[in-house]
C-alpha cells in the first residue's frame, strides 16, 4: 500500500512538471521569492557570478525558502535536490551522503561542502547546524577541477547572512514534538560604509524518538549548539572577511531495531521488532574554526586567498553488537587539526577569453584511540568456540589462567596517528564566442597518506585437555605491535564543457560535459580490532600471519562522467527549470562492507567497476499572483560492473544505499490581510521521497520506494513571523538504514509524525 501510494505521488509530480511549461509562459507576474532564483554570487570566489550561466546542474534554495521550512542543517533539505539523499541514522557522525549512485557510510565523502567559501575538513561536520542561512548551493557532478578530492559526486555550498547587506537583530524560538526546542538570536551590525561585524548563537535540545527497551531510556536525546562571529571589511578593490565558529553536540543514538539473523539456528524471535542493547551509546563532538578570505580587484584579474584553521574533538561510546548482551563495544576518541589555503587567481568575467588559476594546500593530523573491549558473550561465541571449532586442539580452551579465574573482559587497544599532506595546482580556461563557450579545465593533485598504528593486549587462556589426568596448561598473550603505513596517491583530473545559449540574455542554455572525479584511498581504522583477534587466534595456531597493510588499506576511487543539461526560464521570469542526463563510469568504487560473519569491524573496500545513469529535472512557476509551485524529480541506475565477495559475484546487481528514485512537489499559497497587525498568512504542502533503496550487494533487502507529506501555515508581520509545522503528516512507516553485522540484521526506522510552533522576530 505505501509502495502504490508513493507512485500516485510521484506520477503526480512529474504531471505537474510537464503542465508548468505551458502555463508558466503567458504569466506576466515577478516570479516569488519563495522561487530560488539564482543572484549574482559576490561570496563566490571560484565559480562565475551566475550558477545559471555554469555547465552544471546546480539547485539554489533562498533564505526564504530555508526559513520557512526551519532549515538549520543540509540534512534537513536534502530531499529538494533530485538524486542527493542524506539518511538521518545513527548518530551526527554518519554524516553519509549518497549523490547519482554514489556514496560510502565511512571514511572519505563523495560530496564536499563549504560554508561561506571555507571547505569543512571532516564528513563528520557535515551534520552541523548552520544559522542564518543566506542560501545553500547544491552542485551536482564532478567539481574536481576547482575543489578537487571528494568532490566527485558535487559539491554544497552554504553561505550565511553578511552584516554589510543585511542589518538587525533576529530572535527565533521553536517548539515541537518530543519536548524538541531551539532557542536562537543573532545581531548584525554595519560601522560605516567600511566595516560590519555579526555574533550568532543557538542552542537546541530533544528529548529523542526512540526507547531502548533494555533500560527503557530513550535511546537519541540530543543538545546542540553553536556560536559565529564574523567581520567583514570592504574598501574599495579591497576585501576581508574573518569568520571565528564554533559548534557542539551531545546525543545518545544509534536506535537499531533487531530484525532477525542470517543464521535460523541464531535467530532471536524474543528481540525481533526491538531496540534492545545493553550498554550505553553516545556521541559527543566539539568543534571550532576560523577563517580568513582576502580579495583585492587588480583591474583586470583578481587575487584571492581564502586560510582556514579547523579543530574537531568527538567521542563515540558504540554497544557494537546492539544486543542485550555483553559481546563488545567500542569507545572511540579522536581529536584532529587541519589547516588549508588557497590562492585563487581569475580574470574579469569579460571579454572572449576568461581563465581561473589556483593553488591548494592542505594539512591534516587526526589522533585517535580506539579499544575495543570484548565481555563474555563475546569472548566465548566469537572467540573460544571458533578456536575449539577449528584447532584441532583434543581438549577445550577457555580464557583466564586456571578454573575459576576465567577473564571476564579482553581490551583490545588501537591507537593512530595519522597525517595527511595535500598540494594541488588548477586551472580553468573559458572561451565565449558569441552565444557559445567552451571551457577547459585541469588539476593536478598529490595527497600523501601517513599512519602510524600501535595496537595492543595482554591477556591469558589456559587448554584443557579432554584427559583428565593431564594438567591444563595456562599461556599468556602480550601483542604490542606498531609501524608505519603510508601511500601517495597523484592525481590527474581534468574537465571538458561546451555551451550554447538558445537567447540572446541567455534566459536558456544548453551544455554538455566531460569531467573526472576522485575520493581519496586510505586506511581502515575500524579494522584494527579485527586485526588483534585475528592475532589472537594466530598466537593460538588458528590463523598464519596476516598482512596488515592489505586488510586495512583501500585505494582512490574514479569516476568518469558525460552530462548533457540545460537550463531554462521564461522571458519575465515565472517558470524556472533545469533539466540533466548523466551517465558515470566508476573504478575502484569504495563500499562498507562487514568481512564475515564473526568479524567485529567494517572496512572500506574497492569494489571493482561500476555504472550509473539517469536524469534529474527541477522546476519552479508562479502559477497565480500568489501562488506557487516547485518540484523535483530524480533518478538513477546504479549497478555493479565487477564485485566479487565471499565467492560471490554482484554483477549486474543494483548498488546499495544509493536510492533509484527521489521526488519533491511544494505548492505555497500566499494570502494577502488588510490588518495592522498582519500582512499576509502563507500556506505550504509539500509531498518528498525516495526509494527504491537496496540494503546490500545481494539485492534481497530493499526499502520501496516512500512519500512523506509535510505542511506549514505561516502569519507573518513587518517584524515577525509565526509557523504551525507538520512533518510525516500521515505517520508514514519506512526505513532509513539497515546492516548486518556477526549475521544479525538491523534496521533504523524513520521518524515519526510530529509537528511544532517555530517564532521568528526581526528588528530592523
């Protein structure tokens, strides 16, 4: 029933799409503003002035349109943009986006992403709360050329109000479902025609969805907040802007549902349907960063720099086994630093040749340990009954050192340090020739790679002999290895494009593209913990020696990408649309896969070859004075070229995680009031889905495709502004995650209806 339902929504999208075309041309009214038109991007410093005028399929959502639907964090629209998807699981660190049927739930991002020109060093900060949002930029495709690693599948550009354009004081305070609340206030301030400067500060708190019925707490409370300062001078030629933020978070999370085992002889009918694990998860993070952007106008070029320092500190309290019983967990901490620059020299965006030229350089040391503790759950099903499986050993083994001094825990300690050191050289050269442009584009890029690992145990178990007259005999364990892993990876990434505007104010283009992208190789750090048991039972005489380097280092991963697009608008500008055909080659795709059954950690691995191919159209009409519509639609065929795993070939087979379809229809009705209180009452619907989505390689798990119905109605003033929101109006059942881990299936159900009050107030 939900599956018949979302396809009447989405059939009725793309209806809507088709009849906007010939209603949207005899309408002579100034588009909306609730429309995210495209503004000349003065914050910009390497794309054009003009995302409409790029060889990209681009989606921008206003201020506007973000403050009317609460918008504080990417996540929270990502189901505007046709083929991005952001599943909300776990906790903040998952921050997995998966873009055109690509995407990893760990390690590097398959998409970048900038606030106020500054690049975030860390996925895991891509769940953030961003306040005062000007407008977020969604950049779909390859943009390696000019931003280089992980930007293969897009880029998400973020930029927040300017105290020299926008002047006051802003107070907001929210209240909603779930004892939720954010509480939020904010100055800007202009010293002249020179020099403004902002303070912005939130904080919010939920109470959480979901309750572990092991204790009968629940399970993803959350607080967050942050602060920004930021000062901006401008003189004639000459500009500096100093952005200082600073952001937190406290949650539980991580409310996985026991669905069952892959084994019938482990199966658990008593937790099926529930979240039930015995110890406690969390994940805090702390966060600070500043940075500087130097412009200064020589005539006919510009010079830019733009430095940025990050600091990140966060803790990861996991119950890996989400069972009530005491198998494993995990206590991650991790502390980073990084620093970045980047000189961008450009032309004037005049005349027949136009031409970009940069430099970037990256440094980054992140410290992190993370022990693994194993209980006796875990110590007896998933080491000493594979070890008395398979020794060969004519008696029993059990841990400790003699009868009744059995050990209750094994800690199996990792520690890293890893350095990353990044240098890259580009340039893009545009050639405009009367209605057509032509642009070429280069980067060269080396990143080198450096852990340093040290792992350890020291622990003991005894062999039991099956002859009763043979005295047990005790054997002690002490691992306590360390070494030096490091790989460079050069990188050589280049970008073909072609354009034609069908008008002469080029209203309407045309483009077609050749690009490659990249996501970085690395290291499995998560796997460390699988290495040390493995060398326990390899000090036992189960396993030969293993070769760290090749279980725990996985390789780039390319793509090569062909686009044809085009964007399109109206005379006075009452139908917007962008419309694009794509199609990827990948190599070395890099998925998340579990080992094997009994392993206790995942890993990054390079999965062959891959495709993908699809469309993607937006849209945007003001169908009357005050009414209007928008909407998207997605989608993508991924498949695997080449995977072989466990003996098992994938081929043919869909890629997981990476939904075939998403859609997005709003209609906005505004209604004018003759009051002197009231100007005007602002009614939106909205329907947003995704799906199909495949769980894993095999295909046999999948989440059909869903469709959520959200609703507001809005009364606003000269000063003020009061939303009644509803999220999940029909209480839709779906979900957004599922793995399988020691054979055990879990899943992540999606939140809920709820439904809040949101004040806003501005004094100007």
């Amino acid at each position: 029933m939900m599956a018949v339902r979302a396809r009447k929504y989405l059939l009725l999208a793309v209806g809507m799409l088709v009849s906007w075309v010939a209603y949207a041309n005899d309408n002579e009214s100034k588009i909306d503003t609730l429309i995210a038109m495209d503004r000349v991007q003065i914050t910009a410093i390497k794309q054009g002035s003009e995302l409409r005028r790029e060889a990209v399929a681009a989606s921008i959502l206003s201020g506007r349109t973000l403050e009317m639907g609460g918008v504080s964090a990417v996540k929270d629209v990502m189901t505007e943009v046709p083929n991005l998807f952001m599943p909300d699981y776990g906790s903040r660190t998952t921050s997995s986006i998966y873009v055109r049927g690509m995407g990893t739930r760990i390690d590097q991002p398959v998409v970048g992403m900038n606030v106020d020109n500054v690049p975030l060093a860390d996925k895991n900060l891509y769940d953030t709360e961003v306040q005062d949002i000007e407008r977020i930029e969604f950049l779909r495709g390859p943009q390696a050329t000019l931003y280089g690693r992980n930007t293969m599948g897009g880029l998400i550009n973020v930029y927040t109000l300017s105290p020299l354009t926008y002047q006051g004081v802003r107070l907001r305070a929210d209240y909603g479902s779930r004892n939720s609340y954010r509480i939020a206030a904010s100055t800007y301030n202009r010293l002249g025609e020179k020099f403004g400067f902002s303070v912005a500060a939130q904080f919010a708190h939920c109470d959480g969805y979901w309750r572990n019925l092991y204790n009968n707490s629940l399970c993803d409370r959350e607080n967050s907040g942050s602060f920004r300062t930021k000062f901006q001078y401008r003189k004639g030629a000459l500009s500096i802007d100093n952005t200082l933020a600073f952001s937190m978070v406290e949650q539980g999370g991580y409310p996985y549902e026991y669905i069952g085992s892959s084994n019938p002889d482990k199966h658990r009918e008593e937790l099926v349907g529930k979240i039930n694990y015995n110890e406690p998860c969390s994940y805090d993070r702390w966060a600070v960063s500043d940075a500087l952007s130097i412009r200064r106008e020589f005539g006919k070029f510009s010079l830019a720099s733009i430095t940025s320092y990050q600091y990140m500190s966060d803790k990861m309290h996991l119950d890996n086994d989400f069972l009530p019983e005491y198998y494993f967990t995990l206590e991650q901490r991790k502390q980073q630093h990084n620093i970045a620059e980047d000189f961008v020299l450009r032309s004037k965006e005049e005349g027949v040749y136009r031409w970009l030229v940069g430099v970037n350089g990256f440094f980054k040391r992140e410290k992190m340990q993370a022990p693994v503790t194993f209980g006796t759950t875990g110590i007896e099903r998933l080491i000493l009954d594979n070890i008395n499986a398979h020794s060969g050993y004519d008696g029993e083994y059990r841990w400790g050192d003699v009868v009744g001094n059995e050990a209750d825990e094994i800690l199996l300690d990792s520690r890293f340090d890893t350095q990353n050191i990044g240098i890259a050289a580009y340039h893009r050269s545009d050639i405009h020739l009367g209605r057509w442009r032509l642009s070429v584009g280069l980067r060269l890029d080396y990143e080198l790679v450096q852990m340093l690992y040290n792992t350890n145990t020291n622990t003991c178990y005894t062999m039991f002999p099956s002859d009763v007259a043979k005295n047990p005999t005790t054997h002690r364990i002490n691992i306590d290895n360390s070494d030096l892993l490091t790989r460079g990876f050069f990188e050589f990434l280049p970008s073909l494009s072609a354009s034609v505007d069908l008008d002469d104010v080029g209203r309407n283009m045309l483009y077609l593209s050749a690009s490659k992208g990249y996501k970085a190789g690395g290291f499995n750090t998560q796997m460390f913990s699988e290495v040390l048991q493995r060398e326990l039972q390899m000090k036992m005489g189960l396993y030969r020696d293993i070769d760290i380097e090749e279980l725990c280092a996985y390789d780039p991963e390319h793509s090569y990408n062909l686009e044809l697009g085009g964007h399109f608008a109206t005379r006075n500008g009452a139908f917007t649309a962008d419309a694009a055909l794509f199609y990827i080659e990948c190599v070395n795709q890099q998925l998340t896969i579990f080992p094997d059954e009994n392993s206790t950690g995942r890993m990054m691995t390079n999965a062959g070859r891959t495709r993908s191919f699809g469309v993607e159209l937006s849209a945007a009409a003001r169908l009357a004075k005050t009414l209007v519509l928008r909407g998207s639609y997605g989608y993508t065929n991924a498949k695997f070229r080449e995977f072989k795993s466990g003996g098992v070939d994938y081929a043919g087979n869909y890629i997981p995680y990476a939904p075939q379809n998403s859609l997005s229809l709003r209609l906005v009705q505004t209604v004018p009031f003759r009051s002197r209180w009231i100007d005007r009452m602002v009614l939106s619907v909205g329907v947003t889905g995704a799906g199909r989505i495949y769980w894993n390689e095999a295909n046999d798990v999948s989440q059909p495709l869903y469709a959520l119905l959200d609703g507001s109605v809005r009364f606003e003033g000269e000063k003020w502004a009061v939303d009644l929101w509803c999220k999940n109006a029909t209480n839709t059942k779906y979900n957004v995650f599922y793995f399988e881990s020691m054979g055990n299936r879990f899943l992540q159900r999606g939140r809920p209806m709820a439904g809040g009050v949101r004040v806003i107030i501005n004094i100007l």
